[in-house]
C-alpha cells in the first residue's frame, strides 16, 4: 500500500508539474529555494526573491512498488533523476515521464537542470505508537497551525502530524528523553530577524551579528533525543541546532526551502554519540557540520564559550561518536559534509560520513576547517557519491544591494576534499590557540561529472600541523584513478604524509580468508532453522561461514555460529533476527548455508539438492550475503549470474520472496554482479566490501589462525546486521 500526505494549501504555491501515481492524481506541496549561489552577511534585509524560485515537492509513504507518471508544464528534452545510485532510469512518452519506484527513497526529478526540479520524498510507512491524548504530547493534526515557539520538557514528544503545517521553532534546554516526530510539516517563514543595531549593508563582511534569528530547532543541553520524519521548511537560518547534546538521533528528516542568507542543515557544537541517517538535506548553506562553539558571544568569546563548555558541574568540551549515513544532500552554496570551521573544543574525533548521495554542489564537498584550537582526528569520509553539475555554479557573496549573481564559469572546479588548519578573522574571533588535523581518511569516494576530482590541504605551523591523512580509491566516473593529478592535489606548507593510493590489488584483504570452503557444514545441516513455524515474517538467509561454521578444532574454530562472533548471539544472523522479531513477532528464520556451492557455482544446478528444505521454507524475504568462496581468479561473471539466479529461484520457489543484496564482506569481483543484479530486480543493495578493509571489524588477535580471525569479529558482525537492517526494514 502506499498513502499519499495531505497537502495544506498555503500563500507560496507552484505548479510545476502534474504527477500521478499508479494512475492517480496527486497533489503537491510547494516551498522556496536558492536559484544562484549568491550569499551575503545579513544587511538588515533578507535576500531579494529574484534569488530564488518556487519549487514543488510530494510527501508520501509506501511498502509497495509505484509507477509515477510526471508531467512538466514547460517543454524539456531530458530527465535526470537523482541520486544516480538509485538507478532509476525513466521513459520520457509525450512529454510526461514514467518509472517505476521499487522502494521507498528521496530523489529529485530534473527534466530543467538545477532549476525547477520536482522532489519526492517516499518515506516508509510510520508506526509512532503514540498516544496523542496523552499530557506528555503536544500534537498537532491536519491543517495549519501558528504555534510561536514550542519548548520540550524532559519527557516530552512533538507530534505533527501528516497533513500539519506548523509555523513555529521548537526549543528545549537541559531536557531528557525528548522526541520530535511525524510526517508533518515545521515551516519557520513566519518568524523574523531582530535587528539589534543598525549596519551598512555595502560591503560589510560581518554584519551578521547585528540581527537576532531564530533557529528553526534548538536543543540544548539535552539527552536522549529523537527527531524522525518531519520535514522542516524555509528555516529562518539553521534548521536543526543540537547544542551539548548526548545520544542525538536524526532520522528520516527532509529538509526543504533554505533561500535564506546563511540558512544551514543541521549544524552540531560539542555532542556525543550522535547518529543521523537516511535524511534528505537540501540546504542553502552548509548541509551538516560538526562544530565546536562557535563566535557568535556578546562581550568576551572566550569567556563566554568556557562557560557553555564547562556549565551545571558537566563538561561539553569534546565533540565525538558521530555517524552520519545514507543520506541525500543538494547544497546550494555552502560545505555540504564538513568538520567546522568553528572548532572551540578540546577533541573532535570518532566521527564517520558513509554511505551518502551529494547530487549537486558548489562548494567543497567534505570539508576539515580548523578554525579554533580543536585536536581532529579519527575522522572517516568512505562510500561518498559525489555528482557534478556539467557547468558549475561558483559561490559568490553580494557586496551590495546592486550586485547580480554573474559567476558561471565554465573551468570553476570545487574540491571534492579539503583539510586545513588556519586563522579566520571573524570566526576565530581573535583566539590565539590554534588546533590540529591528522589521521583523516577518505574512502573510496566516487565522483560523476566532467570535472576531475581536487583535493586541497594546508597546515598552520611547525606545531599546527595537517598531517597523516589517506585518501584511498577515487573513482571518476566508475573508473578507479591510479593517481590524482599534481596541479589538483595541493599541498601548502605545515602539511605532512598525505598520500593517495589506489587499491590495484583490490582482493589483497580476500585473500586473507584462508578457511577452506570445503566442509564448513556436514550436507545434512546446510540448512537450519529458528523458531520454525512461528506466525510471523518468514526470512532466510543465504550465507556461508560468516552466517554459519561447525566446529574445526584443527584451526581453532570450536563454535557453530557465524564465524568469526564471540557467540551465537553476536553473529549477524541472530542480532537481525532479534531486530526482525522486534518488528514482527513470532517470525521464523531459515539458515541456508552455500559455501559449497559458492566454490562450484560453475556447475549450475549440480548441488540444489542440499537446500531442498530451504526451498520448501517458502520465504517472504531472503538475505543474499555470500560470495567469500567464490575463486576471484577467473571468476566469470555471465556464468555466475546466471547460475546464481537459478540458485535463488530454487530458493523462492513460490516466487512471493524479497531480496536483499550484500556485496562479500571483502573486495570481490562478484560485487558488481550483486548491484547490477539489484537493480534489475529493484531489490536493497547493502555495501559493506569496505568494513572487510578495517581491522577493527574482525577478530584479529582472538584467534591464532589467521584465516579465522580475519572474519568479522562482534563489531563487524554488529555493523553487517545494522546495514542489512537499515535497508531490509523498508520490506517488512
């Protein structure tokens, strides 16, 4: 089923287009945003509307395939549908275009280029389960509702719901167990600056702190908080502003309609244990940073920024344990993933930005500023999509109230990746310490477009410096570049071992995995099941050692479970049946084990009969996480897709099943088959090829033999079945 949001009519509307789906007339929202990379200090005045341009965007849920049907109300010639990896890949039939949405995503339909694109955010459909008569729920149902400002005490949940159009910002202070939840719309267009002092508005480069301007949410102080699918629009300048906070969720947020000067995404000073995920982010300004205090203190900024670090007997002085994963960002001006520029903090570290579609930017993409005195370090960029407008936009700020937007260049090339340690002479804010940026990598990072990729890294003296960053396995266009160009990899003074190395041998870590594919299981157990017969979800999953291993004294492996877990429980097979059983009650599971059949998959259909039970299990959804066993060398492709399509259709013998790919936990020349084969079949498609490359994932130094310990220990199990989980939770 899927279920349409409704839409409230408000003052600023477009009509762009006319979209059905399966057939069906919708309705669509609308919202404004940046038409030109043209920002300015605030002048007393916001920025003029000839800057900008309405656009339209559809709001929905669904757990069922949709057929859209999209039609401009101007002529166009082409259609890109974006992110690129969704693989979406449409019909345009008498000026209307027509694709197939498999699963539920937030992409952009472009038959205009930049201009005028249409936005769909497919949500999954949402289960909140909560009471909305409730004293400790501020609910907000169906319509427009001019609420001011909204305060969250300990406890407490905002509900907007679909349909909702709330004008107002939310706050919270020294608050715990918070929540701020739905499919409804937070719109902050009706609040506005206080000038506090008068400025010139010609070429005035700090003018910012004349005016005060409500963020659209501001949580400080707090513990414990959840912000899930609502979507924020026209922010007056940061949409969402954690201040000091611990155990952050952000999930499944769209933001929408930043046109105004300096309007950011989510922008975080000193928090911990931060997780935000699946979002779509398209932001005037920078999309989202991980800050340290910043300057924007009357009086003292040193004093007033030790203050907020050290307040109530509690220290906010480090900011770490960020993963930022599987989001959309379209930036109009700013950074779009970045650390800084403020960065009044004593450490910043742990932080990771995987998995995410940047599908238009203008400025540097992943970004390292160090502005302040912050130590950064254990800062990972991997598994980033980057996609290149053919003609960029160059960022440019308005000096004065005559100035036009001007700057297309066609030879304007942002840095795909950029770490520096420097002076600002406003953010700064006139602080003599200086901090430092070492042990930063950047991870198989693909870019699309006809600019090739720059990086760009400066340290700020002998004892400031930038130093030991890696940036491994660029790929341009798909195809793996042995080596960046000179003239695009600056190094300025202060920086030290920075290198870039391409992964020419990408099986290296595969060919660790000496634990013989023979035997793993005796033929009579190869199959296995949990809790058989249960009413619930019928899931299997088609694996070898990772998802089981008898016992092998010999190389010392004495368990039966998925290798290399501490136990049972910590193998990803049972950490995603508790998380599916969580969901669905009394689900059943089938274990599939085909290492056997991995390392002759050449012979076609030869062994099928040793799954005959699992064939019987007649699933609902099945796993595919294999491929560890099949030989790399010669390794040929047509011959093993085709054989595996007949494995799986033995497997789903009624044929209701759902797919979920992986790629090997190492390199292997069967990934792409995985993707490719994923696509066609418009089934979730996991990555994690990468964690396969990390000796942290696996059980290195628990075990002697080192074909054993190079499977995933507890971490890598953990992280396997959370990236397996992220995408199979759409199918259940």
């Amino acid at each position: 089923m899927y279920k349409l949001y409704p839409v409230t009519e408000t003052d600023n509307k477009c009509n762009d287009y006319i979209v059905k789906i399966n057939g069906e007339a919708v309705a669509l929202d609308s919202a404004r945003v940046s038409k030109v990379p043209f920002n300015r200090r605030w002048p007393g005045h916001q920025r003029s509307l000839d800057q900008s341009e309405l656009i339209n965007f559809l709001s929905l849920a669904t757990d069922e395939e949709l057929h859209f049907e999209i039609t401009p109300q101007k002529s166009f010639e082409k259609v890109e549908i974006r992110p690129h990896s969704l693989g979406i890949n449409p019909e345009i039939k008498d000026g209307t275009i027509c694709f197939t949405l498999k699963k539920p995503a937030f992409f952009t339909v472009e038959p205009f280029g930049r201009e005028s694109a249409l936005h769909i955010f497919a949500d999954t459909m949402s289960n909140y389960d909560i009471d909305t008569n409730s004293d400790d729920v501020i609910y907000f149902g169906k319509g427009e509702h001019d609420a001011g400002f909204i305060t969250l005490k300990s406890n407490q949940t905002l509900f907007i719901d679909e349909g909702a159009v709330v004008y107002g910002c939310v706050r919270a202070n020294d608050a715990e167990n918070i929540k701020i939840v739905g499919r409804g719309i937070l719109d902050n267009s009706r609040n506005e600056g206080t000038i506090l002092f008068e400025c010139s508005a010609e070429n005035n480069d700090t003018a910012v702190k004349n005016v005060k301007r409500p963020h659209t949410v501001q949580i400080e102080y707090c513990t414990n908080v959840e912000i899930d699918g609502i979507t924020i629009r026209d922010s007056l300048v940061y949409n969402i502003r954690p201040i000091g906070c611990k155990n952050l969720r952000i999930s499944n947020v769209k933001i929408i309609g930043c046109w105004r000067y300096n309007s950011d995404g989510i922008d975080m000073h000193n928090c911990e244990d931060v997780l935000i995920e699946n979002c779509f982010i398209r932001s005037f300004d920078d999309s989202i940073c991980v800050k340290g205090f910043d300057c924007y203190y009357e009086g003292d900024v040193e004093e007033a920024v030790k203050k907020a670090m050290y307040r109530n007997g509690k220290s906010y002085d480090v900011f770490k344990n960020v993963l930022v994963r599987n989001c959309v960002i379209w930036n109009d001006w700013g950074k779009c993933l970045e650390i800084g520029a403020e960065t009044r903090a004593e450490e910043m570290s742990s932080i990771v930005f995987e998995d995410c579609d940047i599908i238009h930017a203008t400025s540097t993409v992943l970004d390292c500023c160090n502005v302040d005195y912050a130590d950064v370090f254990d800062v990972i960029y991997r598994n980033i999509n980057v996609e290149y407008d053919d003609l960029l936009m160059c960022p440019a700020l308005q000096k004065s109230d005559a100035d036009k937007y001007t700057d297309l260049t066609a030879d304007y090339t942002p840095n795909l990746g950029e770490v520096t340690t420097t002076y600002h002479f406003e953010y700064s804010a006139g602080g003599s310490r200086r901090g430092k940026c070492h042990d930063i990598k950047f991870e198989n990072i693909h870019l699309y477009g006809n600019k090739e990729p720059h990086f760009h890294f400066k340290g700020y003296d002998e004892n400031h410096k930038t130093k030991n960053i890696e940036i491994k396995n660029v790929f341009w266009n798909d195809k793996l570049l042995t080596e960046i160009k000179e003239e695009h990899f600056i190094m300025e003074e202060y920086t030290e071992n920075i290198i870039y190395k391409a992964d020419n041998d990408s099986y290296a870590q595969l060919k660790k995995n000496t634990v013989d594919s023979k035997n793993q299981l005796p033929e009579s157990g190869v199959v296995r099941f949990m809790n058989q017969g249960g009413s619930g979800e019928k899931v299997m999953f088609v694996g070898n050692s990772i998802t089981l291993h008898s016992p092998r004294p010999e190389i010392g492996w004495n368990f039966e479970h998925g290798m290399a877990a501490s136990c049972t429980e910590n193998d990803y097979v049972h950490i995603l049946a508790d998380k599916i059983t969580e969901v669905i009650p009394d689900s059943s599971f089938c274990i599939c084990q085909v290492a056997e059949w991995e390392r002759k998959y050449k012979e076609g259909e030869t062994i099928h009969h040793l799954f005959e039970n699992a064939g019987k299990f007649d699933a609902d959804i099945i796993v595919v996480r294999f491929l560890e066993n099949c030989p790399h060398q010669d390794f040929e492709p047509a011959v093993f897709k085709k054989n595996m399509i007949s494995l799986l259709e033995f497997l789903n013998q009624s044929k209701k099943a759902k797919f979920v790919f992986t790629t090997s936990f190492f390199q292997h020349p069967g990934n792409e088959i995985m993707e490719e084969y994923a696509k066609e079949t418009g089934s979730p498609f996991v990555y994690i090829s990468d964690l396969g490359e990390r000796d942290d994932m696996k059980a290195i130094g628990l075990f002697e033999h080192s074909g054993v310990a190079n499977h995933p220990g507890d971490l890598g199990m953990k992280t396997i079945a959370e990236r397996i989980f992220d995408k199979l939770k759409t199918l259940l």
